[in-house]
C-alpha cells in the first residue's frame, strides 16, 4: 500500500511538473507569437512610411517634370515625354555640287539637349546616290516596303537619315526609329522641330501608337534602324510598323536598315502582297576615301582617327611623325580599316585592331567570312570583319580589310584554302583572287612554288623564305639578311603583290599574283618600292617582275597598259621594251 502510495504521488507531482511546463512553453508561445505580431507591425508601420516617402517624392518629380513639360509647348502627348528643339534644316543638305552632304552630328547621338550645331560632312560616294534613290524611287513614289542591307560601316543610317532630312517637310513627316538593347530611340521632324523621346520594349505597342497618333491622312516615312531578326523585341516592333503602314498604304511609308546579310526564309507571295523590295550596300573603296577627303573640313574631323596613336610594330609602321600627307595617313590606315568607314574614320588605330582581334579570336575562320554571315547569322564580332564588295556585276562576301585577309589565312591550312578557292572563287573573280593572293603567300611560307615559266625559262622552283610586311611608305633602313618575302600592307600598291628580296644574290623581284587575263604595269610604283628599299641603281642589283596567274591562263595573258616607260632604266631596265622583260609565270591552285 505504501509502495503504491508513494507511485500516486510521484505520478502527481511529474503531471504538475508536466503541466507546469506546458504552461510555461504556452506562455513563452504567446510571448512569442506577441512579438512576432509586434515585429509585424513594426515592419509594416516602417514599408508604410517608406511607401509614403517614395509616393511623396514620385509625386513631388512628377510635379517638377510636368511644370518643365509645360514650359515646352505640345512637349506632352498621351504619356510619351518629348524633348524639343528646333530641326535647324536649314543648316543642312547638299553642298559642293552634291558631292557632300552638311549633316547637323545630334540626329546622330540623337540628344536633343546637344545645341553645339556641330556639322559633319558626308562623302556622297556612289553607294551613298543609289540608295538614295531607292528609298526615293521605290520606297517613296511606289510605296515599296525597303529593306537596307550591308555589313557594319558601309554608312547605311547615315545615308537614310540624311535622305529623310532633305525631304520637303512640309510635304513629308519623318520618323526615325532607332533599336537599342534597351530601349527604342525615336525622332521625329515636324513641323519645321524636332523631338526625341525613349520607348521602352515592354510598352513599345502603346508607344509607337501614340507616337504615330495625330498624322492620319498625311505623308509620313518611318524607319527602323538597326532591326535584327531573331531579337523578339525587334520583330515587336517591326509588326507595330508593319501595322501602322498597311492601315493607310496611299501615305505611309516604312524602310528597313539591317546588317542581316538575309532576312532569312522568304515567302515570295509574302513579298509580293507587301510590296516589299531589298537593297544592299557595298563597302568603301580605296579611291572613295581618297575622294573623301579631299574635303578641307571633312579632313579635319576624320584627322584625329588617322594618326597612329601606337607603336604599330605588326605594320612596320611607327607613331606618325606628322608629316605625311593626308592621302598616304588614309593609304596607310587602310591596310587594317579596309571596307568599313567606321573603322576608317571614326575610330582610332588602337580601337579597330582591339576589336578586329577580338572578333578574330572568337573562333571565326574564313570560310565564315566568306559566306557573308553578319547579322543574325552570326555572333555580332564577326560582323566587324567581313566587307561587301562589288567586281563589275558581282558582288561578294570578303574580309573586311587586308589585315584580317592575311591574319585568317595564316590560320587556315594550305588544302582549306585550295578547296575555298574552288568552292567560293568559282564564277566570281573577285573571291578567286583574293584566295590566289592569299594561297600564294601561305605557298611562300611553308613549301615554297613550283613556277612554269612562259618562255624559255620553263620551270623554276621558288625556296620558302620568310614574309613579313612591308610599308612603301616608310621603307625599310636595313634589309634582311636572308631571303624574305615582303607582303605590302597596303591595297594601293600600283601593281605588286609581294616583294623577294634576296640580299646577298642582290636580287630583287616583284611578284603580282593575278587571276586576270590582262593586267597593266604601272613602273613608277616599282621604283618608289626600290627607292624605299634603299636598292642602288646602276645595275649592282637584278630588278625582276614576274604577273604569277593561274597555268592554264599562260597562253592567253597580256601586259597592258604599260605606264611610265622609262623609269626603272637606271635598274637595267630599257625603256619602251619593259613588257618584253617582266616576266610571266603560273601555278596550279588545283
């Protein structure tokens, strides 16, 4: 009994300390839960005052923003905030018997608050007249929906902006709408002002709306600049556009500038009910820059990007010392800028060779380039590399400058580049002769040529040697000790391709690698080279030059025309006879 007793209690006592904890656990629960609560409500007693604070200020900005809207006539319409200014047309157009156009440089950076009226000048080259007059012919009179195409740099904005800027705008209303990662900028000229505002993506239907609102039945050309295919915020706009144009086809018209080397699958019946016409821009020449800057003021703007702001020791060329002229700077930059006038005239030496290295090293070969993958067919740093060239009625994909020609075919195997020649060169001379020159100078560098000879010569082996690059312009001070191959950096060389020279036979030979029936002779070029090679005249060195073409054109090649006779007749060389002694030779590119 006693025994069950003391049980009973010990069973009573662990159910009082049993509830004593339940106790103290449900008041630690409540004490809890009550400062959970408090915390909560401190919480939110603090969002609510920094709700309130940022209500506060967002009001207090929109007050100030619509008190300086106001002060801006019509600056506000249906929620797109524009900032105004005066279009300054007058300050723009043709000059110098339409061979440049004056350009106001804000349409450009498109800042409205950019009041320096600051003038560029346009070089109206022959690119820049054709598709002027197809955005006025096709695009304007006939109503055809205008795609603009061409590798990066070949002016196509620029050319359209300043086609819209000299419309009669009080005919015409212009809207240009440029595509940024972010956002859309857009201008607009009407009624003698201009007005820029930003639309971002996520409301660009509503934005373009409203913008293109308060304009119906009257003249007005949309552009979308910089449209790419496989962007979806891109194709947004352009069915916007598309949309906007079909409503009221009799005065609306839309025009296209893209890189996209193709707009992709096309649906001919698609085309055809839309009206829809392309148009591609080829890129600068040589001679186009030339003629550019012949222009005093344009000179001075594009100066700044022609000098060589480093040591260049990959082009044997050194900081400018200031005293070339302003033909040899652009002859000279051209080597590296090639096609693209952005890399020419707007960006420094250091800065193309940054970026066309970088493209280069994000894996592109040379069949890439070849096949005119810019756009959206290909990562944006090839587009910095391929140009859009013209050879009599065709044109061809090709890399965008000498540079990047001989950089790519460094990297690309001598069976590669055999094959490329008769993949892509076929039919198209321009391809093949860019490869010819290119297998040539692989050939040099890593087994040396077997030549046939026309003539008595017959066949004669050429020893691999080292090739270098070489600037008539700034000549070389001390020849190399052994045989070298010496590849101009330039595209103006007057008819040579390749320079041997053989220091201790004291020999010297040009080579011009052609794939061309004919090809003229121009002696004057030759002995500026022999002149900047420090070769003594009188005869103690041998002058040859040997037009290496393709030997299944032996038979069939002429030299002509020949100009300068005479002037390489202190090298051994008689005047009136110099086509009986150049030399003719082919290879087998088979």
């Amino acid at each position: 009994v006693e025994q069950l007793r003391k049980k009973e209690q010990l069973r009573k006592k662990r159910e009082k300390l049993r509830k004593e904890k339940e106790e103290q656990l449900r008041k630690k629960v409540e004490q809890l839960r009550k400062k959970v609560e408090q915390l909560r409500k401190e919480k939110n007693e603090q969002l609510r005052k920094k709700e309130e604070e940022l209500r506060k200020k967002e009001e207090a900005q929109l007050r100030k923003e619509n008190l300086v809207l106001r002060q801006i006539p019509s600056s506000v319409e249906r929620g797109i905030a524009w900032e105004e200014s005066e279009a300054g047309l007058d300050r723009m157009g043709f000059c110098e018997q339409r061979k440049f156009f004056r350009l106001d440089s804000s349409y450009l950076s498109m800042d409205a608050s950019d009041v320096s009226n600051q003038e560029l000048f346009l070089y109206c080259r022959e690119a820049f007249t054709k598709q002027q007059s197809f955005l006025r012919e096709r695009v304007l009179e006939q109503g055809a929906l205008g795609w603009i195409q061409g590798p990066p740099g070949t002016g196509k904005t620029t050319t359209t902006l300043a086609f819209c800027l000299s419309l009669d705008m009080k005919e015409w209303m212009v809207t240009f709408l440029r595509l940024k990662p972010v956002h859309i900028y857009c201008m607009q000229v009407v009624n003698g002002r201009r007005r820029f505002c930003k639309i971002l993506y996520s409301s660009a239907a509503e934005g373009l709306r409203e913008a293109f609102a308060g304009r119906e039945g009257k003249k007005h050309v949309v552009v979308l600049d910089g449209f790419l295919r496989q962007q979806e915020t891109h194709q947004g706009v352009y069915r916007e556009c598309l949309v906007w144009r079909d409503a009221d086809q009799q005065h609306r018209r839309l025009a296209v500038v893209t890189s996209m080397s193709s707009r992709g699958k096309v649906y001919t019946e698609w085309d055809q009910e839309m009206k829809l016409e392309t148009h591609k821009v080829v890129s600068w020449t040589l001679d186009e820059y030339l003629q550019a800057v012949q222009h005093d003021e344009l000179y001075e703007q594009v100066k700044p990007f022609l000098e060589m702001d480093v040591e260049v020791e990959w082009m044997l060329i050194t900081t400018c010392d200031g005293q070339e002229t302003r033909e040899e700077r652009v002859v000279r930059k051209y080597y590296l800028a090639g096609g693209s006038c952005r890399f020419m005239f707007q960006r420094t030496v250091a800065n193309v060779k940054e970026a066309l290295d970088d493209a280069i090293e994000s894996g592109t070969n040379l069949e890439t380039v070849l096949q005119g993958n810019v756009g959206e067919f290909s990562p944006q740093a090839i587009n910095r590399l391929i140009a859009y060239v013209e050879f009599g009625s065709k044109r061809s994909w090709l890399p965008v400058s000498k540079y990047v020609a001989s950089t790519l075919a460094e990297r690309t195997a001598e069976s590669t580049l055999r094959q490329l020649a008769l993949s892509y060169g076929y039919g198209n001379p321009g391809v093949k002769g860019s490869l010819f020159e290119m297998l040539f100078f692989k050939k040099m560098e890593q087994t040396g040529l077997s030549v046939t000879y026309r003539g008595p010569r017959q066949t004669e082996s050429w020893d691999r040697c080292l090739v270098v690059n070489f600037s008539s312009l700034q000549g070389i001070k001390t020849l190399p000790a052994q045989n070298t191959c010496l590849r101009p950096i330039s595209a103006f060389q007057g008819g040579y391709d390749a320079v041997m020279v053989d220091k201790e036979k004291r020999k010297v030979m040009f080579v011009q690698a052609t794939i061309a029936q004919k090809h003229s002779f121009k002696l004057s070029f030759f002995l500026k080279a022999l002149k900047a090679l420090n070769i003594p005249e009188g005869g103690e060195w041998k002058v040859e030059v040997v037009f290496l073409i393709p030997v299944e054109e032996l038979a069939r090649f002429e030299i002509k025309p020949i100009e300068d006779s005479g002037a390489l007749k202190d090298y051994g060389w008689k005047r009136g006879e110099e086509a009986m002694q150049a030399e003719v030779a082919g290879i087998s590119i088979l």
